[in-house]
C-alpha cells in the first residue's frame, strides 16, 4: 500500500485511482461499460443511420439504394416543389400541413390538456373514472380507431347525418371531403389521441406543486383565475416543456393517422413530411427524393429541439 | 396541490356560487369525458349490430338486436391471408415479441439512467443528448438500412447454426423485432429513467457505497426497489408503443406464424374487396386493443403517479 | 449494396445447400389479397400446391392496395430474405429484376409453352432480359361501366355507345333523382376512370404515345385537354360525399341501386358475384363508351425470387400451377379478371367474363392492349404516381382548368422520369 | 502519530479548486468538527475522508494506513448522512444490516449486532418499520445505528441534525456526545452551526473557501480566532467587531471608539499586544465579545484589565438568563451582555465595563490577528 501511495505522490495529475490492480481499473469502467451497448447502438441504428439517408439523397437512388453520388438534385427538386403554391405540389401541400397541423396539434393539446388538468384537479369525485377515460386514446392505435374517427367525421355516416336525422338538417360539417378543411380532422383526431396524456403530465405537475405557495397566493387575495395565471402556470413551464417535446415528436412522425383517416385527402390535400418521405421512398420508388425530405425533416427537429435540449442539459454549477 | 376552492361569497336563491361551480366543473368534465369516448362508443356498439342493421342504421345509434356472432367470428374465425384462425392465434406471437422488448428496454433504459445520473463522467450529457434526440428519428427512414443488417443477423445466425448447431436466436423474425424495439425504445426508457433518478438522493448511494454495495448491488438492491413509479411509466409507454407498431411488424414478421397482432389486424381490416364485415372488424380491433386498454385502465392509477414522480420534469 | 447483398445470398443459400441437401418443400408467398373472395381463389392454388406435396407458407400483408406489401418486400430483398414468390404489379417486377434478385423460370416456360400462350403484352412485364421471371396470373381489363340494370330499366337507358351518349344516359339518371356515377374520390380511382376518358377521347393510337410512350407532343395536345374536360364533366354527375370511399363502397352503391353506374376495372364484377348477382340479369358489363376494341389492361404477377436452390423445385411447381389452365379458369371465375393466357377455354365464365376473354385476346392480336398507366402497367410507379397526382387535383379543384392540367401533368412526368 | 493525518490535500474540478491543501490531524478517539459556511468545502472534504470522492494530490491516512485509493467499504469507517439517506425499501434491521449482508456477514451474527445496537438507541421497537413510517429523531437514530453497527475506526457525520427542529437538535447532540464519551470512537463531523461545534468538538478546523481558516480546540478558537472571518464566524451571538484607531503614545497605548455625537471614548490598553504599537494612530478593528461587554458590576472580578466608559443604550433584549443591551460604537451596533438583573432603561446613558484581557485586534487590511 505504501508504494501505491507513493506512486500517486509521483503522477499527483493522475486523477482517477491509479488503481492497485486491475481489477479495480474494472470498477471505476463499470458505469462506462454499461453505458456503452446502448451507446453503441444508437450511434449505428440512428446516427449511422442518419448519415446514411444523408448520403442516399446525394444519389439517384430509384427503388433500391445507389451508391454513386450524383449531386444534390433531389434537393434542387423539393426547393423548387417548396415555392409551388398554385396548383400546390405534393411537398408544399405536405410542409404547409405540417405548419398548420404541427401549431393546432401542439397548442391545442397543451390547452386542453392543461384546462382539463386544473378541472380535475379540484378535488374531483370520480377522477378515477373521468382519467382513465382521457387517457385511453393514447393506448390505441390508429389503425383502430382510424375507421371509427373516420365514420364520425363522413358527412353521410356520422355526425351531420345524425344530427339531420335528429331534426338539425341545416347543420353541415364536411370537413373530411373538402381539400381546404381536411387537415383540421387530421388536427382533431390528433388532439383526441393525445391531449389525454398531456392531461396527464400537468396532472402530475399539479400535483407536484406545493400547497403552501397556493395558500399564500390566495392569503394575498389572488382570485382563482389569478392563481393560476400568475401562479400556477408559471411554476408549470418544465411540463410544458416536455409537454412540447412529446408533441413535437408524435407531430413530426404522424402519419397512420393521415392515412387511417383520410387516405391522403382530396388530392393529396392532407399529406404531412412523413406520408411524403413515405410515398417517395417505397411507393413512387424515388429514394434519393424520399431521403431528402427526411433529411430535412430531421434539420428541422434539430432547430427546434437541440436549442432545448442545449438549455436543458447545460451543466448547471452545482 | 390543494384544489382552489372559492369561498361562497353570496348565496343566490338558495345555491351558492360554489354549487354552480361545481355544477359547471363536472358539467365540463363530462362533456369532454363524451368527446374521448364517442369512437369507443361507435366501435363498441358496431360490433355488437348485425350488418343490416350497420347499413341501414344510425352509427351512434345503440344496436336493436345485440349479437356476440361478430366477436366470436373476430376471435376465433375471421382471416387474415389464407389463414383462418381468428384473431386469437396472434396474441402469443405479440405476447411473445412485447415482453422480452419491455423488459429489456426498461432495463436498459434503467441501468444508462442510473449511470448518466450516478456515475457521471466527462461527456455523460452529451451522451444523454445525443440518445435523447434519438426518439426523433422517423422511422420510416431507419426500415430499410435495418433490415440489412437484420439480414446480415440473420446469415451470421446461420453460420453459427452450422458451426454450433445453434443459431442464438439471429435471424429469427420475433428477435429480430424484439431487437428492433429496444433499439428505438432506448432513447425514451434512458429520458426517463434519466429524469427519475436525477432526483433520487444521492446520498442514498453514497450510504450503500460505504456500506460495500457494488455498482450492481447499489443497482439491483437500492435503485430499482425504489424506481416502481417510473418503471409503471415506462412499462405503460413501452407495451403501448409496441403492442400497436405496424411498420416494423409488417415489415420484418410478414409471415402467419411469427405475425403480431397489429398486422393480422391490418389483413383482417385493410380488406380491399368484398363486403366489409364492418361489425367483425370492429370485435377484431377491440381484441387487438385489449391488452392495451387493460393496462392503461388498471396501471392508469399509478401512471399520473410515476409521471409525478419525475418523468415530467425537464 | 446490391452486390454485396447478392454476394450473401449466395452466401447463404450455399450455406442452406450445405446444410440441408433435400429439397424445401415448402412456398414462401407474400401477397396481399386477404380478403374472402380473393383468398378463396387463392386458396386453389394453396390446395393444388398441398396436392404435389408443397406446405404454404402465406406473408399477407394488406393495405393501400399493396403498398404495405411492396414496403415488406422492399425490406425482406435488403435482408435478403427472399420469399419464394411475390404479388406484384407491372415495372416493380422489372425493377426488381434489374437488381439482380428474381429467378429464372425460362426452362420450365419453354416447355409450358408460355411464350405462346401468354399475351405478348404481358411477356413484356414477366420476361426481362430474356429470361421469364414473373408467372403472371391474370389479365385485369380496366375500361368497363358497370351498371345496375334495374335502374337502367327505370330510366329507359340504353348501352352508350360514345361518349356523348354516356353524358345523356347520366342526365336521365340525374333527372329520375338516381345518383348517376359512383366514384371513390382517392387518386387510384380517379386515374383509373381517366385512363378510359382518354381512350375513349383520343383512341387507340393517342393513348399508346400519351400513357404508354409518355409522348410529350400527345400529353400536352389539344385531345388531351378535351380529354380533361371530359372528366371534368363526369366529375359533375358524382355525389357530393364521393371524396376518400373506397371503391368497393362505390361498387356497392351500385349493387344496392343508390348510383347507376361506375366506371372500373373488372374486378369489380368480384363484388357482383360476391353479391349473388347474376350479368344481364342484375347487372350490365359494356366496355367504356368508345373504347370498343381496345382493352386497357393491368395484371397481377407472381414475381418469382432467386431463392436458393434447394426451394427451386417448389417455386417452379408453383409457377407451373399458377399457370396451369384450371387454375387460370378457376381463380379468375371468382376474381372476374380473365386468364393471362388466351388458350384457356371459357365454358365456366359468365356473359361479362366471356365477352372479356374474346376482347383481350381480339385486343392482342389487333394491337389495342395496352397498359393502364393509374395501374403502373403504362410506366413505371414514378410516372404512373405523379399522373395520379396531377389527375387527382383537377378532380379536387386544385388544378382548375383543363389547360392547366395538361401543363401539369407534363411538368410532373417530365419530372419523374 | 496522530490517528487521522491529512497532508496537503488537494480537489480540483477541472480548472476549479475546492480544496486548495488541506492539512489536518486528529487523535485517536478525537472528535474533529468540520464548520465554515456553505460551499467552504468542508463537505467535500468529508467526502474525500470517506472515499466517495478522488483527490487531486495529497494523502489520508488512518491509523497510519493511507487510504486514498481505498474503496469506502474497505476504509473501515462509517458515515451519517445529512438526509439520514435511510433505504427506503427496506425494513430498519435491514438498513443497519445491509453493510453486514454486503461484507458477507451470516444472518446470526446480523441480528446478534442489529439487537446490540437497538438496544444501545433505543430503537428496538421500530426494527420492522420502514423509514417512511419513522418520525424525523427516529431516522436520525436509525441511521446512527447503522453507523454504529460496523464499530468503525472512523465516525464520519455530515450535518446530521440540521433536518432535526430545534429542540431535538439539542437532545441528539447530546446525544452523540454521549455516544462519543461511552464508545471512544474517533469522529469527524461537519456542520455549519458553530455552535455544535464548540459543544461537540476536540479539534475544531474552521473552513472557507476551501482553505482551512483556523485548526485547534474550540477554546483557542473562541478566544483566539486567528483572524476576522473566524472571530465573526464562531460564537452567538457574534462578537464585536468595531472600526477603532489605536492611541497614545510609547508604551500607553489605547483604543479610541468612535461615538454618536459624543467624544470618543479612549479605553487605556495595558497588556497590549505587542503587534499593536506598529498601528499607533492607524485604524485597527477592536474585537470584543459580548460576555466581555457589561454592566460594571458583572464584570469578571480577577480580569486584570477592565476599562468603563459611558454608553447610550438603544435597545434592551431581556433574553431570561442574560439581558444583552445594544449601543453604537463606531458607527455599528455592538451587544454587551448584562446580568438578567440588570436595571438599564433603552434610552439612557449607563456605564459599561470593556474586559480589555479578551479584548483582540485585527489588521483592517489583511484582517489578520494583531499579536
């Protein structure tokens, strides 16, 4: 032990224990050696990935991969599609619905979400019914309740033929069948799947704040409305944060849900980035074109989420 | 939190501010409880009508003539290809494939968030950002690159067959999914379990380090006794996730005897021709959906719990 | 990739030599007819296989009208993993066959008697490069009416014999407050229609350089405009719900009599049948006004794989079955296409499926049978898709004239090509 | 050879130091308090003792066994936790037993140790409890007892009784004093409360930013802090630190205090320290400590050297045992501690005796001691 200690007086740079042996070498590795499986795994099966679809939108890929660069013509081909409003191209109809839908979807959820979140959270009688009854949809897939949502939304099915059968006959809601307003079912089914879950995560962040601050506020005569609006909301922002991530996430990747619910629309008219990237690569058998979109979907998740996650997982002085 | 309750100022004929309130409140509730449940509805009582009466009646309309003939017919006759075995053949093939692909992934998932938070080391962040930003892979862009490498699997597992007479498992279609599944479940189960333990004391593994537990004693005896919240979340979000995959099922277990659920579900709706037995299809969604709907009815308690418990936090 | 991806096929199929000598007998069959009346047919086929002693293994996968399929056989080609055979529809099998991974079926072909029997149009699709690599299994016909004859009788109808007799037919159903075209507002279906409104406009010679050459002089001439004005005219006889049904759904407006009639490719007639209706009796079948004579085809295709070769002997027994002429006669009675070859005798087909076989096989040899481009048998899925695009947003009203729509449609398969 | 010897110990977190050379010994059965604000390092200095954290440079060594590379459970200590750091899912027998379980000890001898040292705590009856079901004084104990059960050579406590209320405080530090004197157990405790570590301590090493400020036994430290950050830092309340210009000329020397409106006071200084001419007619800072400050007749009779001037009394502060009176000398409040008895009205002009023995300067430039 002696020598040990006299070797560390000589390298006193040498942080880590110099280690007697080699099995204590293994120790202090062990958290490393765990980490590294799935370390390596996502750096192959996403980021090797990634590179890869980068590298394929570089080529004339057609229905199979192809592995000679041939320029940067799939991009050429989307800019220009990009500024084709009248008639629209498929890829301007699909990153304007990704606008639309991405900014109803997402702050749709967050407010319904929160506002049912803060109803039952006053000391509801029944949460335990009412919970699990906003939070099923997340459990089901698409391909399941596409068909109902689907029914539901037909005019000669569904709700507007129900309500003329009830004796509403002026009532019309076709949303479904119009190249205009398709993508806003899109929007509600969407919101109907997810905002239970949101639900959910600002239940807990209720919860998670402490009555003591809500005491306060109310001793200071804030009304129920200013409570939650100076106070409650604020005391908030880290679940609306991952709230957004999650959104996001399911945004960007929604794409049964077009298809299950619309088929694409009229015309194509409900097509988001995914069903794009999706067609491309395996229906229309232009992969170089189909790796270009998702390229640039993933630039575009890169803008808005490394800036979180920069902001996020900053090493705080502790 | 405490709820906010409004103090009844004045009293109106007899019912109080605070009772309209409340009256207000569950009014609202219930409203929205309408709207989650209304495809539920639809499917429920579709399946329980005759096909005449599907084409003929209302669908919100409550079936005249209840039968089960749809649900026995979706469970044990309806097909998908030429197979003709009801829906109840591919519940062990997803049983199968979901289970392992759960629990390794949680474990996993456990484990990265045990070291990124407890055994920090130089780039542990980075290493954090870079699995994190990983759930925002479109995974239509991953099936073919994967199914390379799969194939790569599954010619090495037939090596080895030769050699070992055993194959390990490579290239067999179920662990090739349940492969696949942890690979891109990682990110979320690390995010969580990472959120989790960012707020579990660690003074806790200072103690058990004095007290001689080993980085997996410290695991196995300390952390995952204490982790049941954010493994309910995990697990939930997890099974979900991967009970009702089609993309990768379809793609990498086509075949009827190795067949999830969701794409046997897929043959049975996603007819092309013929009559759409739209009663039966909706029994055939309602099976496929109901270990999912179990276990967000039965674990749903303990979700906002384990959600509460960290999984939320930034 | 696809060398490499060769290399391990080869690989590995030496490796499965190696270590099973015997045969496999055993067919691997990703497809994707699932529902009743198209998997009975098959099943034929499955129970012919059992007979000579062949296990099938099915790989259904439905939906999008094989898209999900073709998106599994994508990713079982790149594994390697190659079924024994595949579903698949015109210029995918030659795509697939240019990348090296189809089989060889030319020997067993030769002493079928393929080459003579199978119509020279479809030999273009299942033979490449000299080599048969696809068995095809039926001849889809595309430009059909089929109407409910109940309701014709209504309305006093008669068969329209041009187009402009078709236009005065939906007018009377219109009037008589029937809804006189049943449609699926989904861009397959719409492009299918078109591709008989063009025949029909056009005729024999303009549709071969407009939809089969993708002759830019034709695709942007006069003809084709009044070709999408034509539909733009049909467009205006649809209910207003029409946008997203499936076309089964519209088939059976017509079944029931809530619409007098659709215009669609003959697997429809699969419906009727399904329906226990008899032609002539219940229902009509007249070939698109106009378009006599010719016949806009598309065909299913078994795609055969390069499986190793201890699966060979299963995959050419069942290319020969598939091709055999009872299995033609019998799976094509059910699915109301025609046998995809011309020497298969008609005695149990109805009117509709008799009249089909006598005009497919006057069609091939007076050189009007052509492919449908909506069906991707006139240009490969690249093409054939922006067609269905560009014909699609007329229909729906983003593209808004007929002059626009031309100008479109040539831009978009400029593009895509 | 002292029991415990750190040399020279030194953290770096990348370019940041936190412990800049530590140097400390501690006798066997000693009871060595860590103190000094938060973030002085004090508690990774612990740390470092226990092996949770590297070092940079330096040695520890125990019983004159160097440690530095010692994994925690081989360095025979035991530690206490400011949380307790109870395990939540398991039972308080398996809490204390679960470094037994870990070294491989046999079930018997587990329950033989974990009755011994229930019954030393008291705690016999919560050994099936859960921590969550025990009170905040049980916790402490329980995660006592698991310190206790490994009769360690080392006693490591890391702000133990700052999560306890006041009262209970009290009662655990006597707690652990008694532990102290029956077990003889050398210990190394940290804490930011000066006052347990004056009660607890043998050796107290007073801590800021990272350096250690003052080493020696809480008697040296109280009555002579080495410099101003130590004397303001131990003792409560706090003691007096009034800018002065020291007087007189040759031997004579006094301290001149400034006063509200009124003529300095001038208290004669006659066992001045022998730093303190150099700083004739300069600005010192004059420490005194509250008990050194009083009512004429409380004064410590045998002090050699008390001085009484006239102050203006602005607050009184009954407190029941003493009465502490604030006045203003050189524009700060100052305390003097009086008798309970003490008859002085807020507002008047009472005398007050300055005990110039405990009297200390500090140099306002580099704050050191003046000696």
């Amino acid at each position: 032990m002696t020598t040990v200690a006299t070797q560390i007086k000589l390298t006193p740079e040498h942080n880590a224990r110099p280690g007697a042996s080699v099995r204590s070498h293994l120790q202090d590795a062990l958290p490393k050696i765990v980490l590294a499986p799935s370390f390596a795994i996502t750096i192959v099966f996403v980021y090797g990935f990634i590179l890869w679809t980068i590298y394929l939108s570089f080529t004339n890929s057609k229905t199979f991969p192809s592995y000679a660069i041939t320029g940067p013509r799939a991009y050429q081909r989307l800019w220009r599609w990009t500024f084709e409003s009248d008639p629209p191209s498929s890829w301007y109809t699909s990153i304007t619905n990704m606008g639309i839908f991405g900014f109803l979807y997402i702050f749709i959820c967050l407010a319904l979400g929160l506002f049912l979140a803060i109803l039952l959270d006053q000391k509801i009688r029944g949460e335990g019914v009412l919970r699990p009854i906003y939070l099923y949809p997340m459990a089901l897939s698409f391909i399941v309740t596409g068909v109902a949502w689907k029914w539901f939304l037909d005019p000669g099915l569904g709700l507007e033929q129900t309500l003329h059968q009830w004796g509403w006959t002026s009532f019309h809601f076709d949303w479904i069948k119009n190249k205009d307003f398709v993508i806003y079912t899109v929007v509600i089914a969407g919101v109907w799947q997810a905002s239970g879950f949101i639900m959910a995560m600002f239940l807990a962040g209720l919860r998670g704040i402490d009555g003591e601050i809500m005491k306060a506020a109310q001793i200071d005569g804030a009304t129920t409305f200013q409570l939650y609006r100076r106070i409650v909301i604020p005391l908030l922002r880290p679940i609306f944060l991952s709230a957004f991530i999650v959104l996001a996430h399911l945004a960007i990747k929604s794409y049964d849900l077009v298809v299950a619910l619309t088929s694409g629309g009229p015309g194509g008219s409900a097509w988001l980035p995914s069903n794009f990237m999706y067609e491309f690569t395996f229906k229309r058998n232009e992969m170089a074109v189909g790796s270009a979109s998702a390229v640039i979907m993933l630039m575009t998740i890169t803008a808005i989420i490394v800036p979180y996650l920069y902001s996020e997982l900053r090493e705080r002085p502790r | 939190m405490s709820a906010v309750a409004t103090p009844a100022r004045q009293v109106t004929g007899g019912i109080s501010a605070r009772t309209v309130n409340r009256i207000v409140i569950y009014g609202l509730l219930a409203l929205f409880a309408l709207f989650y449940l209304m495809p539920l509805f639809v499917m429920l009582v579709t399946s329980f009508k005759t096909m005449d009466e599907i084409q003929n009646g209302n669908m919100l309309a409550l079936p005249q003539a209840p039968t089960f003939e749809p649900w026995i017919k979706a469970w044990s006759e309806v097909c998908s290809g030429l197979t003709c075995v009801g829906m109840k053949g591919y519940f062990w093939n997803s049983i199968k494939m979901v289970v392992p692909a759960v629990i390794i992934s949680t474990l996993l998932g456990a484990l990265n968030g045990y070291v990124l938070t407890k055994w920090r080391f130089r780039g542990a962040t980075l290493v954090f950002a870079l699995m994190l930003f990983a759930c925002f892979i479109p995974f239509q862009s991953v099936l073919l690159p994967m199914a390379t490498i799969l194939g790569r699997f599954g010619r090495f597992g037939a090596t080895l067959q030769n050699a070992t007479g055993f194959s390990f498992g490579l290239g067999n279609s179920t662990v090739n999914l349940v492969f696949v599944h942890v690979v891109y479940g990682l990110g979320f189960t690390t995010l969580f379990f990472r959120n989790y333990y960012e707020a579990f004391p660690t003074e806790l593994i200072k103690a058990a380090q004095v007290d001689g537990a080993s980085f997996f004693q410290i695991f196995r005896r300390i952390m995952l006794p204490n982790s049941l919240p954010i493994i309910v979340v995990t697990v939930i979000y997890q099974f979900t996730n991967i009970w009702n995959d089609f993309l990768f099922a379809s793609a990498y277990a086509g075949s009827g005897d190795v067949m999830p659920m969701t794409v046997a579900l897929n043959n049975v709706v996603n007819t092309s021709t013929g009559v759409i037995e739209y009663n039966v299809n909706m029994a055939a969604a309602m099976i496929a959906a109901l270990p999912t709907l179990l276990v967000y009815v039965v674990a749903g308690r303990y979700f906002v719990r384990g959600l509460m418990a960290g999984a939320v936090k930034g | 990739m696809l060398r490499k991806l060769l290399i391990g096929t080869a690989l590995a199929s030496g490796f499965a030599f190696a270590a099973h000598a015997a045969d496999v007998k055993e067919v691997q069959m990703l497809h994707w007819w699932t529902s009743g009346g198209e998997a009975a047919a098959l099943n034929v086929l499955k129970e012919d296989l059992a007979k000579e002693g062949y296990a099938w293994k099915d790989v259904p996968v439905a939906g999008g009208g094989g898209d999900a399929a073709m998106t599994a056989l994508k990713a079982m080609v790149a594994a390697g993993n190659y079924p024994t055979a595949s579903q698949m529809l015109g210029y995918t099998v030659l795509d697939y066959a240019a990348a090296g991974v189809m089989g060889d079926l030319t020997e067993t072909a030769l002493k079928e008697g393929w080459d003579k029997s199978v119509p020279a149009a479809l030999q273009k699709f299942s033979v490449y490069d000299g080599k048969w690599v696809a068995a095809p299994v039926n001849v889809h016909s595309v430009n059909w009416l089929w109407i409910n004859k109940a309701v014709m009788d209504k309305i006093g109808g008669t068969e329209p014999k041009t187009f402009d007799d078709f236009v005065a037919l939906l007018d009377k159903a219109k009037t008589a407050g029937v809804i006189p075209l049943a449609l699926g507002g989904q861009n397959w279906q719409e492009a299918t229609m078109f591709d008989s409104v063009v025949l029909s406009t056009g005729g024999p010679e303009f549709y071969k350089k407009a939809f089969n050459d993708l002759d830019e002089e034709q695709l942007k001439s006069d003809t084709m405009k009044k070709s999408f004005d034509n539909l733009a005219k049909l467009v205006t006889y649809v209910d207003p719900n029409f946008s997203g049904r499936d076309w089964n759904l519209a088939t059976a407006m017509v079944i029931k009599g809530d619409a007098l009639v659709q215009v669609m490719g003959d697997w429809a007639k699969g419906e009727f049948n399904a329906a226990k209706k008899t032609p002539g009796t219940d229902f009509l079948c007249y070939r698109f006004p106009g378009t006599d004579g010719s016949v806009i085809y598309n065909s299913d295709m078994f795609g055969m794989f390069n499986v190793p070769d201890d699966r060979k002997a299963a995959q050419v027994a069942l290319a020969t079955a598939t091709l055999s002429k009872s299995f033609q006669s019998a799976f094509n009675v059910v699915k109301g296409s025609v046998p995809a070859r011309t020497d298969v005798p008609d005695t149990d087909f109805d009117a509709c499926g008799k009249k089909g076989m006598a005009d497919l096989k006057a069609a091939n040899e007076g050189g009007t049978l052509f492919g449908s481009l909506a069906q991707g048998y006139g240009a490969p899925p690249a093409v054939a898709n922006a067609y269905k695009d560009v014909v699609s947003k007329f229909v729906h009203g983003q593209i808004k004239t007929s002059d626009e729509a031309v100008t479109e449609l040539v831009k978009a398969i400029e593009d895509a090509k | 050879m002292a029991f415990l010897e750190i040399d020279g110990l030194k953290k770096r977190f990348g370019s940041v130091e936190i412990l800049k050379g530590i140097d400390v010994d501690l006798e066997k059965g000693g009871f060595l308090v860590l103190v000094g604000p938060s973030g002085c390092g004090k508690s990774t200095l612990l740390n470092t003792i226990a092996g949770l954290e590297t070092i940079t440079e330096g040695e520890i060594r125990v019983d004159g066994r160097t440690i530095n590379d010692l994994h925690p459970s081989k360095r025979d200590i035991a530690m206490v936790f400011q949380s307790y750091a109870l395990y939540p899912n398991m039972t308080v027998a398996g809490n204390i037993s679960f470094g037994m379980e870990m070294r491989g000890v046999p079930a018997v001898e587990r329950q033989k140790a974990i009755d011994k040292v229930a019954k030393v705590l008291q705690i016999g009856h919560l050994l099936q409890r859960k921590p969550s079901q025990l009170s905040g004084g049980q916790r402490q104990r329980v995660a006592m007892g698991r310190a206790l059960v490994r009769d360690p050579k080392l006693f490591l406590f890391d702000e133990p009784l700052s999560n306890l209320d006041a009262k209970l405080r009290v009662d655990m530090r006597i707690e652990i004093k008694r532990l102290h004197a029956t077990t003889g157990t050398t210990i190394v405790y940290v804490t930011h409360d000066q006052i347990e570590a004056m009660t607890l301590a043998t050796k107290i090493a007073v801590m800021r930013d990272g350096e250690v400020q003052q080493f020696g036994t809480p008697a040296e430290i109280y009555n002579n802090p080495t410099n101003l950050f130590v004397a303001d830092f131990m003792g409560s309340p706090a003691m007096n630190l009034v800018p002065a210009t020291i007087g007189g000329n040759g031997n004579a020397l006094s301290v001149v205090l400034q006063r509200d409106a009124r003529e300095p006071i001038s208290l004669p200084l006659a066992d001045a320290p022998a730093g303190l001419s150099a700083f004739q007619g300069k600005p010192v800072i004059f420490g005194v400590r509250p008990e050194a400050l009083t009512d004429p007749e409380g004064a410590e009779r045998n002090a050699s050297n008390i001085a009484t001037a006239d102050c203006h009394i602005e607050v009184i502060e009954p407190a029941g045992s003493d009465t502490f009176a604030v006045t203003n000398l050189g524009g700060k409040a100052v305390v003097a501690r009086l008798r309970a008895d003490a008859n002085i009205q807020p507002g008047t002009v009472t005398p007050l005796a300055f005990n110039l023995t405990k009297a200390v300067f500090f140099d306002p430039a580099t704050e050191n001691r003046i000696v």
